[in-house]
C-alpha cells in the first residue's frame, strides 16, 4: 500500500494510508440522535489533519475503536477527505460502516518525522569549529562543557527547531542555529566592534532549552515542561548549570549570556521575559528573528496548496506572494 501523505491529500479524495497520532479526544454523544463520534490529530513528515469517527448507536463499539490505539500509535486509515469546519482546513471523516480505523501492520518511520536535509556532521563540526575560534578561555570552556557531552550533543543534533513555526524537522534546532551563527558572523563584519566570543556564544546557546521543549517519537510534541516553562526558561536553566562547573566564571559574562538567551525573543509579548538591553543581545535577537521569518516563507512557498499567486500564512500572520 502506497502511502498517501498529509500534504497531498485532496477534497473528496478517498483515503487508505497510515498516520501518526498525535493527540485523541474522548467521543461525545450525539446531540440530536443516538450514539457518538471522537476526533483524532494525524500526522505525517507534510503536515497534519484532524480525523473524525463518526460511530453508529452503539456506543460501545464506538468506545471499543477509541481504546484500540493510543497517542504516537501509528494506525491505518480508510476513509474520505473533506472540507473542515475552518475554512481552509481538510479533515478525513471516517464512518463506522463503511470505513476503518485500526492500528497499523507494518509502516515507515521515515514517512512520519521529517529530517533535515543536510548533514548532520558537517553542521555539529562547523559549530565545533566555531568554538574553536573563541579566544575567552571562560566561554569556550562554557561551550566546550555542552558540546563536548556526547548525550547533550545527541539531543541537540535530533532536536527539532519548533512543531511548525519554523525548521520543524530532526535536525531542525542544529540547522537553524548554525543558520543564526552565520548571520552573527557577517554582522561581526559589518560592526567589527561586536564582541566576537560574547556574540557567537549567545548565537550558539540561545535556543539549547529547544532540547528538552519537544520530544520526537512517531510525531513531534511539546513536553510537559515545555509547555509550562518554554525553551527561554529551560535554557537558562540548563546554562546557569554549566556555568557551575567552569571555574572562575566571571558573573558579568554569566549575566551578558543568561540576557542573550533571555531576550533572543525580543519582546514580552513573543515570549521573552525582558528585551535586549546590548548590542550583542539585538544581533541574537534580530538573527534569530531573521532565520526563523526567512524559513517561514520558503516553506510557504515551497507548499502552497493553492494555484493563486498568493496564500494566507497562519505563520507570519499574513499573505504570502508566491510567484
């Protein structure tokens, strides 16, 4: 059975593939007639789609398929794809006569959690030559610490960079953060004034909380911690620990980089607690910002679903040209 991804699918399409679970909601009765219905979040590496089960009257036949699988399951479906009650949102309805909802016999895993295209190696030894280039032997001992720990280096190497806001794949918060290294190198360039091991630092750490904000299975989600913390918050912690192993840690550096990490949002109102108050804390920021906007509009670009010359994106918050 050939798959059918998420992206591709089509309305009025008929559906018999296999997904990812990403989330299950409880069924619900009926309002006007016997019986319930559950919905389920799919995913797949193209995106993701709302599934709903629409059961017949016995509602325990209805319960008995909800219990059948559990999150980060991967099931097989055979159903249609139609319109949602969003506009703009396909859903894949299946009946339960007619259609089927089951756990899968055999899948790919490949088919469900996107990777990034580059290579890993080479990125992690570009980094790595990057602290190399650290003259303050305190911040490269820093850097060191992290990228010398090979379960550190694990996490942060399959780590995505977000669920879809931007670089939404393994590898994707190596990626993006190498990305945000080469911006910060060529604004060293243009303002040689900028502190080079201070600056590369903080676009080396800023986003390292990312490692313990999502967690990768059959899908990508937020942990727990994730969800109640954010990465800002867990990477400060993460370097405010380090920075207890390295000796003499000069507490005017250790505040300059927890500020980096701190306000490599910009604002409040994005998620960091206060705003960039140095130089070197702007260029994080504005690097961060450009990376993250930059792959937000070629990943609109490159998957439109629309033949017009324009798209709205729920990413940036407003439409995108396309030619």
């Amino acid at each position: 059975m050939a798959k059918q991804f998420i992206g591709e699918l089509k309305e009025g399409q008929q559906v018999d593939s296999v997904f990812s679970v990403k989330y299950k909601k409880p069924p619900s009765d009926y309002k006007t007639k016997q019986g319930s219905w559950f919905s389920v979040g799919l995913s797949d590496m193209t995106g993701e789609m709302e599934l709903r089960f629409w059961g017949g009257s016995d509602k325990g036949s209805v319960a008995k398929v909800y219990s059948s699988f559990k999150e980060d399951d991967i099931i097989r479906i055979v159903g249609f794809v139609r319109a949602g009650r969003e506009k703009g949102r396909l859903e894949i309805h299946v009946n339960e006569d007619t259609g089927k909802l089951e756990k899968a016999a055999s899948f790919n895993l490949e088919d469900f959690v996107p990777k990034t295209k580059q290579d890993i190696g080479k990125m992690l030894a570009e980094i790595n030559t990057t602290i190399g280039s650290i003259g303050n032997p305190r911040t490269k001992a820093l850097l060191e610490s992290f990228f010398r720990d090979k379960a550190f280096v694990d996490e942060f190497s399959r780590a995505p960079g977000g669920i879809t806001m931007h670089h939404a794949y393994m590898g994707g918060l190596l990626e993006h953060t190498l990305h945000v290294v080469h911006i910060c190198k060529s604004l060293l360039d243009i303002h040689p004034q900028l502190d080079h091991d201070l600056l590369l630092a903080g676009a080396i750490l800023h986003d390292i909380g990312k490692t313990k904000e999502f967690r990768v299975t059959t899908n990508i989600k937020q942990t727990p911690d994730g969800m109640l913390r954010g990465h800002i918050t867990i990477g400060q912690e993460m370097l405010l620990e380090r920075i207890k192993a390295v000796p003499d840690f000069p507490e005017e550096l250790k505040l300059k980089i927890a500020h980096m990490m701190l306000s490599h949002h910009g604002n409040g109102e994005c998620g960091s607690p206060v705003i960039p108050a140095f130089a070197e804390a702007e260029a994080v920021h504005y690097a961060d910002e450009c990376d993250a906007k930059i792959d937000q509009h070629i990943t609109t670009k490159e998957d439109p679903r629309t033949e017009d010359f324009r798209v709205y994106s729920r990413k940036l918050g407003r439409p995108v040209y396309l030619k």
